[in-house]
C-alpha cells in the first residue's frame, strides 16, 4: 500500500475542528484564551490557543488511538522506515524509558554504554534492571567521548548472553557513529534486541550522506528527537519499532502508564506536520545544513588557534561514520575553556551554543539555520582567535577518567534502600545511593548502588574547586552524600 505523504490527518482534523468553533464546556480553562493572562495570550496568538484541545472524539487519544492519531502514527512508521511509531509529549526521556522497560523486569540485566542519557538510568531504576556498562571510546586529541565498539560489545555479550538487551547511543552528542549495522548483527546473533538511543539522529534517515539510521541499521527500537533537529516543537518525540523481537503491546501499554492523560494537541500536530516536511523535503533539508556545516567547518579551521573535526576522525572503531551538521570547535589552543567561550559569546555577540566544556563548543546547524547565521558565529569566533591566539598558554589537554566503579546493590535497590547523609570526603568504600554527573565529560561518574573510591572523591572534588559544574546530588554543593546505610558487624 503506499501511502501519502502530503496528509497531515491530525493537524488537518486539528484546524477543521477549531474552525467550527465549538462551544467548549471542557478543560482547558483557559477556552481558546479568553480565561488566560492577557498579555501571554497576545504573545502566543490564538490560532496556537484554539488548538490547545483535549482528547474528544473528533481528535482521537493517544492513548488509544484509533482516527486521526492512529493515521498519522502510521503514515510516521512508513517515514521513519519503522513498523510502528509511537507519538511522545513527554520527549525522547519518555520513549528512551519506554523502550528499556518493556524489555526489562527485576534484575534483568541491560548492557548500555557508560556515556548514557539520564533517561536510562532512570528506567533502570523505575525497571529494577542490572546495567552492565560498556566503556565508551575516549578521544585524547579533543577530550570527547565517542560511542561504544564492536569488540566491546561483543566481549560484553560474551560475558552476558542472558542480558535482555543492548542499548547503543547512535550519533553521539557530538555526531559520531560507531558501525550500527555490524552492532546490529551481533547481538541478533544472540536474538536479543537492539535499543538505539537516536535522539540526536532525526535527520540521518532522510539523506545518504549523513549516517545510517536505527531502523535502517535493522534495530529493533530506536527513540528519536523530532524537536531537536526535525522541526517539532521541543517536548515531541518518536519511540519507532521493528521486527517482532519487541512486544508492540507491551511498548504500547508502557509508553501509556508514562504519559500525561492531558496530551498536548498543539505537539501533536506539530509532530504530524514535521513528519511530513521531513517526508517530502527532508533529503533537500539535510543538504542544506551539511553544506552550510561543511562551510562552517573550513572556515573555522583557518582560524588561528581553532579546530573542528570532520572526515579526517574516521577510521576507527568507534569512528566509523559522522554527523558533519554537528559542528564541535575546539578551542584549547586558545588557551581558554570551552566554557569561557560560551560565556564570552553570550556576553559579545548574543550567540548561544549547544554545549560547552573543558576543550570544546559544540554548535549544531539544522534546516533551520541561514548563510547570515554562520557568517555571525565566524565573525565572533576570528574575533575571540584574534584576543587569545598566542596571547595566553593554551591549556594541555588532561584527560583523567575514573575508573567505572563496582556496582555492589542493583540501582533500584541503593535509591530505594536505607540511606543516611555523610560528609563526601570521608565517604570512601561506601555505597552511593544518589547520582553524580561531572560535567564535561556529561557521563555519570557515581551512580546507585556504586562503590565510592578514594579516586573518584579526589576526582570530583578537584572538579568542583575549578568551578566545573556537577550535577545529581541532592546537596548541590557536594559537600555531603548519601549513602546506604552499613550494618554495624557483630563481633
């Protein structure tokens, strides 16, 4: 059957609806804007406001679909290349905790990179899961992470081949790729299902020069970002779905307990429209922003001090493909961090980056970027080359990365468990029962049920005394932690 791509069932049943105008005895309060804040309401405008509708028949459920929903849920799976997509209001998060918990029960285990999503680890928790973490690639000459191996997920298998799936992050942050097909391959093997982290990879299904995507690769899950990169508003997302190693039902009712019952319309719609400007014109709109990106790069790379990588990381493992849209600037030659630049762009010339850390900014040009905003971002960049280049010592690149800690209590367990507050610095040995990110390199450092080494406190501590941000814990300070709760022996 082939299906038409033009059609946007539910924003088309979405304006058709609010062109009746109907009398609206229903939430939200606010009635098309008429009970709400005036100012706010002349800010969005009211063709935003008059499709802030709810669940009524003419506009079908998400939760259980069966009109217009259901036709644009499908008209998706044929985009995507999937076999079923399923719509998220409440992110990737919502989709990426979908796919780990409708294939974990407690104390399954689950082989996931270390560099994961908190998202994961949160549905790790929620799953009472084991993870079994794989070291990502560290890349010395930036100070990044890339993804995982095939040989370590192959040493992991080998090891595990009673986990109950494998979760890859495909691109990275930074838009490297590892060989998904070959991953893919390997674990189906072992008939154990692939779940792909693709919320930086909306485009890459659209156009034969960016990398392979989840479902081409043949995954069985993948959780992908339609509002970072594809053009929906921030908060929607897609959970797409293939081959029959995954119960559709069960992801169907999983995705369902995790949603608000009060669903966005105005996210929806927006999802159904991107879909089909992806569709359409998705292959013309990647190459738009890989030649602008392109642009970008060989530009940035003639100025003093700066380095954006391209085709020349390739050639590895853990570098067998890239994302060129993603643009990562390295900026320690500069002698400066990347935070400091981030900073210095915010305040000079009202420029925001997607990230920042130690060594490096990172940039991301979309469909929706012009000429005239790359040319901005050149401008300030020779600039800030022109008042650091040679002026200050750049920054010898130390990369330090703990050891992975021993996971001694099942997360669920540690986050669940008898906890008391003790001082960080005396908390060698003990068993942490909250999380603790250190930024960059965005990885989790401490996480439930992990024992805290002596290293890691000296590690996290010096991070903290150079203003580096950390993240997780309930006391922001780090100066206290919580731990489980030791049982005293008895002698």
């Amino acid at each position: 059957m082939t299906v038409d791509q033009t059609k946007t069932p539910l924003f088309t049943a979405l304006k058709e609806h609010a062109g009746r105008n109907p009398v609206q005895f229903h939430i939200p309060g606010h009635k098309k804007g008429v009970g709400m804040d005036p100012e706010f309401r002349e800010f969005i405008g009211d063709n935003a406001l008059s499709i802030d509708l709810i669940n009524i028949a003419p506009l079908d459920d998400l939760h259980q679909p069966t009109g217009v929903i259901e036709e644009s849920q499908q008209l998706a799976a044929e985009a995507f290349g999937a076999d079923h997509t399923f719509f998220s209001v409440q992110g990737t998060s919502g989709a990426i905790m979908t796919m780990i918990l409708t294939v974990c029960s407690q104390g399954d285990k689950i082989i996931v990179p270390r560099n994961v999503h908190k998202s994961v680890m949160a549905a790790i928790i929620f799953a009472g899961a084991k993870p079994v973490f794989l070291k990502p690639v560290r890349d010395e000459n930036l100070g990044i992470e890339h993804g995982v191996t095939t040989s370590s997920v192959k040493r992991a298998l080998d090891r595990h081949p009673d986990a109950k799936a494998v979760l890859v992050i495909n691109p990275t942050y930074y838009g490297v790729c590892a060989n998904l097909k070959e991953i893919v391959e390997i674990v189906h093997g072992y008939n154990i299902p692939v779940l792909v982290d693709e919320a930086h990879g909306v485009l890459i299904h659209f156009n034969e020069k960016l990398p392979m995507s989840a479902m081409e690769a043949g995954a069985d899950m993948a959780a992908t970002s339609v509002h970072k990169l594809g053009g929906s508003m921030t908060q929607s997302s897609v959970l797409n779905i293939k081959g029959t190693r995954v119960s559709v039902r069960r992801a169907k009712t999983i995705i369902s307990m995790l949603t608000t019952t009060s669903t966005s319309y105005i996210l929806l719609g927006s999802l159904d429209t991107a879909r089909r400007h992806l569709a359409l014109n998705g292959r013309a709109m990647a190459d738009q922003a890989i030649e602008l990106a392109n642009y970008a790069r060989t530009e940035i790379n003639r100025i003093p001090g700066l380095y954006c990588f391209g085709k020349d990381i390739l050639g590895s493992e853990a570098t067998f493909d890239f994302d060129p849209t993603k643009v990562n600037i390295h900026v320690r030659h500069l002698g400066i961090t990347g935070y400091d630049v981030e900073n210095w762009l915010r305040d000079k010339f009202n420029i925001e980056v997607e990230l920042s850390d130690m060594y490096n900014i990172l940039c991301l040009i979309t469909p929706g970027d012009t000429r005239d905003n790359v040319e901005s971002l050149l401008t300030a960049l020779r600039r800030l080359s022109e008042e650091n280049y040679n002026i200050r010592q750049a920054n010898e690149l130390v990369i330090k990365n703990p050891k992975i800690p021993q996971l001694t209590l099942t997360p669920r367990d540690a986050f669940y468990g008898d906890t008391e507050i003790i001082p960080f610095k005396e908390s060698a040995d003990r068993i942490i029962a909250e999380f603790i990110y250190v930024y960059p390199p965005g990885i989790p450092i401490l996480l439930p049920g992990e024992v805290i080494s002596q290293e890691l406190i000296d590690y996290i501590t010096e991070h903290v005394e150079v203003g580096l941000p950390v993240k997780g814990p309930e006391d922001r300070s780090i100066e206290f932690v919580k731990v489980i709760v030791e049982t005293p022996a008895i002698f």
